[in-house]
C-alpha cells in the first residue's frame, strides 16, 4: 500500500510556505516548556503528512511530551500516535509502542471524561491488534463509566475492534445487548442499536420488538437507525413487512424532519397501498412547508415528483394538488416552478377547478407586491400554468381570461407577452369566448406600455372584431391612440406654440359618436382639457411614431386593411363604406407622412413604406382576393401554427407516458413476492447502500454492452513503452472531481527511489493534494492516485512529469515527460430545454460568441445536425416538423446546461451546394454563444474535432 493510500481519518490544513525545520531543533523544542513542546509537536505532526520519516524523534515524544497531562498535547498526540509508522518495514510492531500502550491504559482509566472518551474515539483508528489486546479490559470499564460521551465512545470502540479483530472481543454482540438495554441516554443507545444492526440484526430485531410501542418516545438519532433497520430488514425479508409497517406509521408523526423524511420514503418502498403513499406524500409536502431551507424543499420535492411518476401513485397524489400548492407561499423561484410543474401534471378535471381559482388568487396577489426581482418571473409561470390548464380544460378558459387580460398593460413586457400569446390561442380556438375578449381587450387597448404587446394586441383586434359595433370601437381606439390629425401639423403647430397649454388637446374618454353616415365626430377621441401637459402624456402610439417605431404603424395599416374591408362586407350603404375607407386610407396617409419628415427620433424603413403603401392600395382597390388574403389566410396560417404546436406537445406527452407505462413482454415470467427465494429478493436495489455509493462518487452505472464502452476506453497513455517508467492514467469523473488514477511501472532493473508524480494544470482546475514520492523495485509496478476539483465547464489540460533517483547513482534526478490528458467537456454537459422567447432573451444577453465553420464529410443535413446533436450533448430546440423535408438548406436551435448550471446556445445553418453534385458536403457555420469565454471555446473545439464522422 502506498503512503497515498493510507487511509487517513484527521485532515490538517498546511500553510506550504513555511520552511520545514530540522530534526535536531525539534528535539530541543520537545524538551522546552509546554507552549514550545506543542508547536514543536504541531510540525511534527505537519512533517510526517508530508511523506517525512522522523525515527529519532519518536523516543523523545515517549520520554519528554507522553508523560504530560495538558489537555492540548494530549490532543496532539492523539493526532500523531494515529499517523506515526508503529511497524518495521517488515511489519513487526516496534518495541517503544508497548510503553505508548502503556500510557493509553492509564489514559483509559482518567477521572478527566474528556481524556478517557477522546482515547476511546482514537482507539477506533487503531489497525494494530498487538496494541488493543492490552486495552481490552480497560474499554469493557468505560461501558460503566458514569459520563454518557464515556459510554458511547466505548460503544464506538468495540464496535470497530469486533469488526477488525473480531477473536479480541468475541462476546461483543451479547455485551452490547445487555448494555442497550439498561442504558438511559439517547446517544448511548442509538450507537449500540447500530453496532448491533451492523454485527448481529437478530439481536437488533429481539430488541426493537422488546420497544416497539415506545418508538416515538425515542431521541431522533435513536429512530432514524430504528428506520435504517426496518428498512434493511423487509427490504431482505419482505415478509416481516406487516410487523413493522405500523412502527413506520407512527414515525411519520415524529418531530424530527430528518426522521419523518427517512420513514416515508421507507414507507412507500415497503408498501405500495393507496393510504401508505398518501400518509407519506402527506408528510412531505408538511416538510416542504416547514422547513426553511430551500435546499430541503427542492430535495423533497424530487421526491413527490418520483412518486408522481409511478402510475398508481399519480392518482393518490391527484387528491393532495390543494395541498401541494401551499407550497407556492415559498418565495424561492426554483421551488415554485418545480411546484407549479407538479400541479400541472396531477391536475385533472375533478379539481381544475380549485387549482385555477387558487392561481388566479396568486396572480392578483403579485400584481399587489412591492417590485423584487422574481416577482415579473413569477408572475410570468403563473401565466404559463394557467395558459396550459385553460389549453387542457377549455371550460376554464372564461374564468381565467379576465384576469389575466388585466396583465397586458403591465410593465413588464415578458409577462404581457405570454398573456398575449394565450389570449391569441384562446380567441382562436374557443368561438364562444371570442366576444368577451374582444371586449376586454377595447378596455384594456388604451393603457398597453410595451410596443410589443401594443402590435399583438392590434393583430388581434383587426383578425377577430366581426361585428359593426367592435369595428367602430376599434376604429375610435385607434383615433384615441393616435391624438389629433394630421399628426405633422399639429406637431408643428404644438412646437410653434400656436396651441397654448391650456387649450392643448387632449386625449378623453371613448365616446362611440357616430353620425348617419358612419363616419366619426372628431370630438370622439379629443377634447379640450386645461392643465399644462408634458411632452411624455402624448397617446401611446403616437408616442411610439415620434419615438421612431414605425413597425407598429405598418401592424396598425394591416389591421385597418382587415376591419375596413371586414365593414365593406358588413355595411351595404357605398356612402358609409367610403367614409370609413377613407378615414383609414387618412390615417395610413398621416403616418407616412410623419415618417418622412423631420419630426420622429428615426426616420421610417423602407419595409415600413412599402407595407403602408401596399394596405392603401388594397384599400382603394378592394378586390375579393386581396380580401381573402387579409381576412382568410392570415387565420389559416395562425391556425395551422397552432395545431402544429398542439401536435408537437401531444407526442412529447406520449413520448413522457411511453417511458412511465413499464412493458411487460408476452412471455416474461411473472414475480409472486410470497414465492420468491430470500436470496433472489436482495436483487432489488438496497437504497442506503445506493445512496452512500452516490455520496461517494461510487455510483454504478449499467455499463452498456457495448466493448467499447468499457473503463478501457478511458485510459490515457502517459509515457511510451520504451522509456525507463512506463505510466498510464484511468480518468474516473465524477461531476466536481476527477481522479486520476496512474499505474507507473518501473521498466529498469535498478530501484527507483523517490519517484515522484508532478501535475500541473491548464484552465479552470484545481489539483487538491501532491501525491506522495514511493520507492519502486526493479520491474516493480505501483498505483498512485491523485484528486482534481473542477470549478466551470472549460477545457481543462493536465500536464506533468515523473522525476526519481537512481539506487547508487550518483548523477541528477532523472525525469520522463508526460503526455498530456485532456478533460472531456462532454463530462459536464446535459442537454436541456427552453422556450423560444428565453432562447431569444439568452442569445441576446450573452456576449461570448464562437463562430465554428462546418468542414465535414458528410453529405446530409440532417445526419449533420444529429452527429452534431450526439458529439455536443446538446438539445435541438427547433420542432422535427420544421426540419422535415428537403429543400437544400436548414437552420436549427440547440440548448444544453452544464452541471455547474451555466447556459450554451448554438444555431446551426447549414446548406447543400446543390451546384457541386450529389456527393458535395455540407458547409455552413455553427455559432455558439455563452455567458462565459470558456464555455464557447470548448464547445467550438469540441465541434471542430468531431465534426467530420470517421468511418467504422
């Protein structure tokens, strides 16, 4: 065993940069007075981690600093009789560590509890069998000692030597036995219950049904072993479940969270009855309630979410949708997206109901709340949900849209935005709401902040106003918005001051004044008001014309179009319908007048002109297929969108239920727990041992059948094969770590003496330890390992060499150079999704980008994009019905997270060049972008090296 493998239980933090001392002023130092002799043992202590051998010095510390009684050196030396070689390099014990063993013995029979139970707990570190036989009778003392930290450190302590030396203390199970049950203190009994558990269950079990009433009289530390045993126990035996089922029951009821967390994931495992998974959902969600750190909340919530996903549980936890949604009063964001998830998934048509009144109740109490930064999130999943619940329940459609109609005028545009969106689902797929929303939209139109939402709304109105009155309300919305026209005069006039202040127009209530012949009373929209008004009180669009903003003015001409050619087909009267064009045609007229002159902050585009002057065209026009363009085809486009969209999350629905619903094949065998073998049940997965496996980065996965997928596959060679110390490194990740384990064979026929494995790092990794040197023998091979944390997703380069001494040579150290080992990116990154307006908001925040051009091989897009998809661990964001069909080129969105939770985007557009022939590769360019520089140029080098495909 290597010094790099001693196990080492204490852990000292070493300042490097102190220069060690020599041994001769130790010596001197350890003979001083009590401070001195306990720095001197502190380096001591310090030099001996470091790989130095101190021989001379261990008589000195026996003579000198043993006999002391201060409490710190009786620390110290606790730390260094622990890491001090006590055998002769032929494993003999040496000869001083009988008068160490001697002063142990007395230490064990101390007044002071301090000492004797400290000397307990280091016994437990102890691998020397020669040392413990003496101290046998003194730790079987200790188990009487009057002080409880005594007692259970002497638990501890023949706990550990029964299961290293069992022949030192045979009796130890009947002993512990006899101690549990006269013993009174909490902590005493819950270390002999687990040694029992660990060395003779029976006597556990003997014990627990002795108690098994007074379990919830019993200190936490004492039920959750009490838990860790039933659990071992019908997990091994799932015939003794019946016996210890209610024990469970009543553990749910403890007032520890830990003990109620661990008996009701104990519960579900061993029961699968309705009332189990309800009593122990139940508790859960009271943990997530009570408990104040958002981690716990997150952690049990995975929990709910597991239980969810087993088909008989979902409808149990259908019930508890009121009571998982008290979990919602957490202000942390992340809990309550997983919470509102959840509730999406359970929800069902026997409680929509209550689900949607209690969401739109958290909507209103938002919009109620002073500003925080998670408010507009919040809000904005809240939306989403009811969004989804009003898709899947249209009856609750009327309900909602109300409220949340309310929201279009919010200042925050992302909110207003999904509220649009919905709205213009609902309106398309519910005929009977389509009135209430058209007039809830008239009330709200006025007060839109955003332009964006003002657009949406405009499209709206002009695609799903069918009556005369709407139109004429629309009409009158719009005057209102604009102010008085034309709009360059007035302005004009405005900054010549020929309209004072006090006569200045305003913008008033909505009144429908229409006259006989259709047209509108300019007084409808524009009164005289008094008060002196500042430049920002303009009507919203026209705010947004003289802002420069002229793609709202081209959205407004396109709705005109549509509701005046909507009124033509409504209205016989030509005398009504000319009046109403022409109002339109004056409005479009205005705006492109604006835009042409001075007046706005930006000029208007060409784009802009062009679609204004195309609607007053089919304005003055007014042919039957340019009337189907407008009032058909704009529908049927938004139609197909959507049905696409709804197809789109049906599959992803049927794809998540395919991968619940668990096939069984016609002629798989059937299990009968009653009749299955003891040793074939153990073939379920034991979760503590699953979770300490997980703790220590043990985890084992289904290794695929695949050779190639072998831990052979990720071997590096490090050296070559004629240099005199051959190495080769294992690279095991595991998430933050990566441990490197080095095989070096010596390949020379002399010794190597301090031979020494020295690493350095490139990019964002940190190397924990130095491996110790070793001494290998001629043709000898040895295993070192050494530990890297990793701080964020970038590629990240070890390098190093191997430096030793010849035996008997009397040259300089000699070296080999190694290879270099370069950490995998893929290792860290998962794909994941988004919508496409968070993609959008991230492309544009991100300010790395990486622009990789595609030198490939292949000769089809969409083998490209899946090559692509498979070397980066990407996700591809754009729907499978976009990128079907062939028509020579393809853009696609892909998205995925690193374990570190950092973002990575990258838009693939690539194209076929049909004029090289059939056989020509793809070209095009990937650009990725990041919050970070070493995110996009690991995932750019990523793609550059796999993006031509190598043929098997």
């Amino acid at each position: 065993m290597t010094a790099a493998e001693n196990v080492c239980y204490t852990l000292i933090n070493v300042p490097m940069d102190s220069e060690p001392p020599s041994e001769i002023s130790l010596k001197n130092d350890l003979k001083g007075d009590v401070k001195l002799k306990t720095e001197a043992l502190k380096k001591v202590i310090i030099m001996i981690l470091n790989g130095e051998k101190l021989p001379g010095l261990l008589m000195t510390i026996i003579r000198f600093v043993l006999p002391l009684q201060d409490h710190t050196i009786k620390k110290l030396l606790l730390v260094f009789w622990e890491i001090v070689p006590k055998t002769t390099p032929d494993g003999r014990l040496l000869q001083e560590m009988i008068l160490v063993c001697d002063a142990y013995r007395k230490d064990l029979q101390h007044p002071n509890e301090f000492i004797r139970g400290s000397t307990l707990r280091f016994l437990c570190k102890l691998k020397e069998a020669e040392l413990l036989e003496p101290l046998m009778p003194a730790i079987r003392a200790c188990l009487e000692h009057r002080h409880s930290y005594v007692r259970r450190n002497a638990v501890l302590a023949i706990y550990t030597i029964y299961r290293n030396f069992e022949h030192l203390i045979p009796d130890a199970p009947e002993l512990i036995h006899d101690f549990l049950v006269n013993e009174k203190d909490a902590s005493c009994k819950r270390n002999a219950f687990m040694m029992l558990i660990h060395a003779d269950q029976d006597r556990a079990l003997d014990y627990l049904s002795t108690c098994i009433d007074q379990v919830q009289t019993f200190g936490d530390i004492l039920q959750l072993v009490i838990v860790e045993l039933i659990y071992k126990v019908c997990h091994a035996n799932p015939s003794e479940r019946a016996r210890f089922i209610r024990c469970i029951y009543n553990l749910l009821q403890s007032s520890s969270p830990a003990v109620k967390y661990e008996a009701a994931g104990t519960l579900v495992t061993l029961s699968s009855a309705p009332t189990a998974i309800k009593a122990a959902a139940q508790c859960y969600i009271d943990l997530i309630i009570k408990e104040s750190d958002n981690n716990v909340k997150l952690i049990v919530l995975d929990r709910l979410i597991e239980l969810k996903e087993h088909p008989s549980h979902e409808r149990v936890l259908q019930d508890l949708v009121m009571d998982i949604l008290r979990v919602l009063s957490t202000p942390d964001l992340e809990v309550r997206k997983k919470t509102l998830q959840l509730a999406l998934d359970l929800v069902s048509s026997r409680n929509v109901e209550e689900l949607v009144i209690v969401l739109k109740k958290e909507v209103i109490k938002t919009n109620n709340v002073t500003e925080h930064e998670d408010t507009d999130k919040y809000r904005q999943l809240l939306v989403r949900t009811l969004h989804s619940c009003s898709v899947r329940f249209p009856d609750m459609a009327a309900n909602v849209i109300p409220v949340l109609m309310e929201f279009l005028s919010d200042n925050n545009e992302a909110a207003a935005a999904d509220v649009l969106e919905f709205v213009r689902e609902a309106i398309q797929r519910f005929d009977n709401l389509r009135p209430l929303i058209v007039e809830k939209m008239l009330e709200v139109f006025h007060a839109i902040k955003s332009v964006k939402i003002y657009r949406g709304a405009l499209w709206i109105l002009g695609e799903y106003c069918s009556t005369k009155e709407d139109i004429q309300s629309v009409m009158t919305e719009v005057r209102r918005s604009l102010g008085e026209i034309p709009i360059v005069e007035s302005e004009i006039k405005k900054e010549a001051g020929e309209l004072k202040p006090e006569e200045e127009v305003t913008v008033g209530p909505a009144q429908k004044l229409v006259t006989e012949m259709g047209t509108y009373a300019t007084q409808s929209a524009l009164s005289s008001s008094r008060p002196a008004k500042k430049e920002e009180d303009r009507p919203p669009l026209r705010g947004f014309l003289l802002d420069g903003d002229f793609f709202v003015a081209a959205s407004l001409a396109t709705t005109l179009t549509k509701i005046a050619l909507r009124y033509v087909s409504l209205v016989q009267e030509k005398k009504k319908q000319n009046s109403f064009i022409a109002e339109a045609m004056l409005l479009m007229a205005t705006i492109l007048h604006l835009g042409k002159s001075s007046l706005p902050k930006k000029p208007i585009t060409d784009d802009d002109v062009d679609r204004i002057s195309l609607c007053l065209k089919v304005l003055s026009e007014c042919s039957p297929l340019m009337n189907d363009i407008f009032n058909k085809e704009c529908r049927q486009s938004l139609s197909h969108m959507l049905s696409a969209k709804l197809e789109e999350e049906k599959l992803s629905q049927k794809k998540e239920s395919e991968k619940r619903n668990v096939t069984v094949q016609p002629d798989d065998p059937i299990s009968f727990m009653q009749l299955t073998a003891k040793n074939e049940m153990s073939s379920k997965e034991d979760q503590f041992q699953l979770s300490l496996l997980a703790a220590m980065g043990n985890t084992q996965r289904k290794e695929a059948a695949d050779p190639l997928a072998s831990k052979l596959n990720k071997v590096t060679q490090l050296t070559g094969f004629s240099d005199p110390v051959y190495a080769e490194a294992y690279v095991h990740v595991n998430q933050y770590d990566i441990v490197l384990d080095v095989l070096v064979v010596n390949q020379t026929s002399d010794t190597l003496q301090n031979c020494t494995l020295e690493l350095a790092t490139l990019g964002d990794l940190k190397l924990v330890e130095k491996p110790s040197p070793l001494t290998l023998a001629p043709h000898d091979f040895a295993n070192i390992k050494a530990n890297v944390k990793v701080a964020s997703t970038e590629n990240g380069i070890i390098f190093g060499n191997i430096v030793y001494d010849v035996s008997g040579a009397a040259s300089d150290r000699n070296c080999v150079v190694l290879s270099d080992i370069h950490i995998d990116i893929m290792d860290y990154i998962q794909p994941a999704s988004c919508t496409d307006a968070e993609f959008r908001q991230m492309w544009a925040e991100f300010e790395w980008e990486n622009k990789v051009t595609v030198n490939t091989n292949i000769i089809d897009l969409n083998e490209y994009l899946q090559h692509i998809l498979k070397s980066t661990n990407m996700k591809c964001l754009t729907p499978e019905k976009a990128l079907s069909g062939y028509c020579g080129f393809m853009a696609a969105n892909l998205y995925a997270r690193s374990i570190f939770g950092e973002d990575a985007l990258a838009n693939v557009s690539i194209e076929k060049p049909i004029h090289l022939g059939p056989d020509a590769p793809v070209t095009g360019h990937i650009r990725i972008r990041a919050k970070s520089q070493g995110m996009a140029l690991s995932l750019g080098d990523k793609i550059n090296l796999s993006q031509k495909k190598t043929s098997l």
